[in-house]
C-alpha cells in the first residue's frame, strides 16, 4: 500500500510500519554471506566493513535493532527533500518495494549491501553535500570536510539510529533558518507564489494606476507592506519598497526603476532555487567556522567580524570584477598579521598583460611604480628597452613603496594563500558608494580599513588605535602579528538569512549560483510546492 510522506514518517515512527527483511539467522546462511561478499566486493570500505563483521548485516534480521536501523534510515530517506536533496535518489516507498522483494538469501544479502551504500551517499550528501565545488566553477577553491565513509558506517553501527542520521545535517544557524525559509516559500508556491508581476518601467512616488496596484499587491505578498487598498505611491509603499530594496542588496531610493522592478519580478521558483543552493554551500562548509571568523560575502560586497556567532563589525567592501581571470574566489583561511604602510607587489599577471603594453608604448609610464631586477635593484627607465620583451621573457618586478596613493592604501591584511588573495585598504574611496562593487583585480577591498584593523588589535592591545597610529605614523612597512590568529571566509551566498526571520537575496554577479543549481537539477534536486 502506498502512504504520503505524512503517513509514511508517522508509521515509522509509531513502529507500525513493518519492514520485513530475512530472518534473524540469515546471517549465518552462505547463500546470504555470498551475496554481502558479492555485492561489497567493489567498494573498499563496504568490503573491510563487512569482513571485519565475518559478513553479518546491520539491516537485514526482525531484532529490534535491525529494525530500528531500517526505519530510522528510511524517515531520513522521506525527508531528504526537505534539505534540497534529490526525491528519487532517496524514495523510501520505492526501497520498501525492494526490501519486501528480496525473498531469497543471496539476495537479501545484496540488499543488505545495498542499504549501506545508500547509507553512505545520503551521509555524504546531507553532510558535505551532493556537489564536489571544484568541478563547478574554477573559483571554488574550497577544502570540503570529507568524513571517512568506512568510520562513518562503524559509528553508525555502534550508535542510536535515528540520533545518528540526525546529526549528519550541518548544526549551523544559517543552515537551520534557511530550512525553515524554504519551507515557508514552498508552501507560498503552492499558494499561488508572489502573484503577478510588475509591468512596465519606472514607477516612483506621486505615480498611481494599475502597475503600482500590481507593485503593492506584489509587496503584501512580498511581506513588505501592510495589506493596503489605496491604487497611489504613497509614502507607505515607497517606504515597503525601500526595505525590499535594503533587503536585497539595492540603493534605498524607494523609487521602484528598472534594476529594482527585474528584482521584485523574479519569481519565487528562482528564489527557491537560490535558498537550496544555500543550503548546499552551507554543506560544503560543515566545519567549525571559528568563535571570532572573518566573513566575506562577495555578492553582498561586504566583510564582517563575527564574534560567536554575533557581527560586531561590518563594513562594504570592493570584490573581484566580473571578468573570469578577476574574480574574487572562494575558499577559506587563517588571517595571520597586517601590514601596515605596505608596499604593493605588483602580481606577474598584471604586470605584463597591463603594466608591460604601457611601458612599451612609454618607458615612463606608471610612474608610481618601482621596476627592479632579480637582484632588487631599481631598473633605469631611460635606459630600458622594453620592446624587446614580450609577456612570456618579461625579468622585471614591479613595486610600488607606501604613500597615501598606493593602490593599497595604508594597511593590507594576510592570510597566505596560494591565489594570492588578502583584504586591503584603497585610495579610490568613491567605489565604496556603487550598488554594485566588483572592481578589484581579485583581492578585497574594504570600506573601513582602519576601524576593522582596530577590531582586530582590540583582543591584544589595550589601545588598538594608539598601536596602529604609531605604525602609520613612520611611513614604513610595518608587520603586526595577530596573537590569535583569525579563520577567514570568503563565501559566495546570493541566498542568506535574517537572524529575526525572512531572507535576502543578492544578484548572481559571477554565475556560479546558476552553474551550481544547474548541476543540483541535473543530479535531480528540484523547486517543489508543499501545500500547508
């Protein structure tokens, strides 16, 4: 008989769902042993787990931990969906059907294989997800938590069942509010979704007519607006459409123009799309972030001090341009020391790809900039002939010392890494003003430099401010060490939520949102509507 989710979790759970799978002495029939060793044959940890048992099954037999095992695994099964995992890859009726039709020993024993290979791909997936970053997107540099699937089977063979699998899932906050966000816009999909859409162009205060009706209506629906009849822009909607706008990461001008309308348009399936690759981003990282972590959320252009689990700092920031060879990429870190006053190392790319046409064309170009040979010695311009290199035989650094123009600004922070990526002050202040702030050739650059510095010292120094004065105030590099050093995240959420309810979302300046639910659709993840 076939059973709803609903009927099937509560079966489960009450113990009136019976799954029968052998008998309690098939592990001592050949014919069973012959199929564990059959089926495990091909996995090496299934195989070193099953022979270390002399082939006894955790799943098959009518004990009561058999049992227990079997329905436990079966309730996570029903509610993978819930976490964006595919339905089909995880359907309990269907492995029901596949239990129940095991009738003979050997094939009971495959299946009892079977169920620890399910066992461990559901574990994989809702632990560390279902993707593996690094063949998405080149920017995705990140060291997934990977947890041994061979200890992973034993610990879950010496432990409560149902506690086990529930502890698979990450234990972040930010991972717990966007299951319930989800959850909450399904069943608003089912209900009709955000409703029709805005349409034609720019709609601002003192406007009226049909299109700010569909603009209100949109906004009620939205939770941004108090339920309204009046058919104006009024000062009640152009306040709702300011906190859409503060919600989703646009200029707060309550005037609803083009980028505004494209954002308050998009259908909640996309929204739902997005919320789902959240949660698996958030898997990706199912690690300890850190009591005190720098977090950098790229699309959102900002970077925050987050001290157990609180911001207690936060400021704009500068990311990678959109270009692929200058995107900022993701992957995580240890902050360990500032430089004060620094210089700036101009990195080869750069150098010859931009610096080197220029010099070309004028050996006097980028006067702010140091050449020097293999030795450090600075290069004499007028005597330099820099036609005769070309990108690949180029032998010259380039250097620019500290000054108040330095491409830098006053101070950088390190957190050695292979891309050479770090968070740094600027001198072109006015970018920090953009909606949209992806003008970097990678790196960060960060809106309040020295009070972020200050929030750094503040756990070493009994004045933060006085320590770093006295660094810029000699007008040479300065290295100042972090007496604990700090985790760093750069992250990439288009999707993230509010500590008091609700969700904001960020447009997908780089398209690695699009490219990552692409591949979670292809896997068989999909937007689903729950009526209530």
């Amino acid at each position: 008989m076939t059973m709803n989710r609903r009927e099937l979790m509560a079966g489960l759970a009450a113990g009136t769902v019976v799954v029968p799978f052998a008998t309690s002495a098939s592990a001592q029939v050949p014919a069973f042993m012959q199929g564990v060793a059959q089926a495990a044959s091909q996995d090496e940890d299934l195989a070193a787990f099953y022979r270390a048992r002399n082939f006894e099954g955790i799943w098959s037999g009518t004990d009561r931990a058999a049992q227990e095992r079997r329905n436990a695994l079966l309730a996570a099964f029903a509610i993978a969906p819930d976490h964006g995992l595919p339905a089909a890859r995880y359907d309990p009726q269907a492995l029901i059907g596949r239990i129940r039709a095991a009738t003979q020993p050997i094939d009971q024993g495959m299946m009892e294989v079977e169920l620890s290979r399910l066992f461990l791909q559901f574990a994989r997936d809702i632990q560390t997800g279902i993707l593996t970053p690094g063949q998405i997107d080149d920017g995705l540099k990140l060291q997934v938590p990977y947890r041994a699937r061979l200890g992973t089977l034993q610990a879950f063979a010496q432990s409560t069942p149902a506690a086990f699998l529930r502890s698979l899932p990450p234990s972040s906050p930010e991972y717990g509010r966007l299951l319930r966000e989800k959850a909450i816009m399904e069943r608003m999909l089912a209900a009709g979704g955000y409703g029709p859409t805005v349409p034609g162009g720019k709609l601002e205060p003192g406007a009226s007519g049909p299109a700010v009706v569909a603009l209100r209506n949109r906004l009620i629906t939205m939770g941004f607006l108090d339920r309204s009849v009046s058919q104006d822009y009024d000062a009640a909607l152009q306040a709702a459409v300011q906190r859409y706008q503060a919600a989703n990461g646009l200029s707060t001008d309550g005037v609803a123009g083009q980028g505004t309308l494209d954002e308050i348009n998009r259908p909640l399936e996309a929204r739902l799309a997005s919320v789902i690759v959240a949660l698996e981003r958030e898997r990706w990282m199912n690690s300890p972030r850190g009591a005190r972590h720098i977090w950098v959320n790229i699309p959102d252009f900002t970077a925050r001090i987050v001290d157990n689990d609180n911001v207690t700092f936060e400021c704009r920031a500068v990311v990678g341009q959109t270009s692929v060879d200058h995107q900022t990429p993701e992957f995580s870190d240890v902050m360990e020391f500032m430089i004060i006053n620094p210089s700036w190392y101009v990195p080869r790319s750069i150098i010859v790809k931009e610096y080197l046409p220029q010099l070309q064309a004028n050996p006097f170009a980028a006067s702010n900039l140091q050449i020097t040979d293999a030795y450090g010695r600075v290069v004499d311009r007028s005597t330099a002939d820099f036609n005769a290199y070309t990108q690949s035989n180029f032998p010259f650094s380039m250097r620019e010392p500290p000054s108040q123009g330095n491409a830098l600004g006053r101070v950088k922070f390190l957190f050695p890494n292979p891309y050479n990526i770090y968070l740094h002050d600027t001198p072109s202040k006015s970018l920090f003003n953009r909606e949209v702030r992806a003008f970097s050739h990678g790196c960060v650059r960060l809106g309040d430099p020295f009070d972020f510095a200050y929030t750094l010292l503040a756990r070493q120094e009994a004045d933060p401010q006085a320590v770093f004065k006295a660094g810029l105030d000699t007008g040479v590099e300065t290295r100042v060490d972090l007496v604990d050093p700090v985790p760093v995240h750069l992250t990439y959420r288009t999707a993230f939520t509010n500590v008091t309810g609700g969700v904001q979302f960020r447009r997908d300046i780089y398209r690695r949102d699009r490219d990552i639910w692409n591949a979670l659709a292809q896997a068989g993840v999909a937007v689903r509507a729950i009526a209530a």
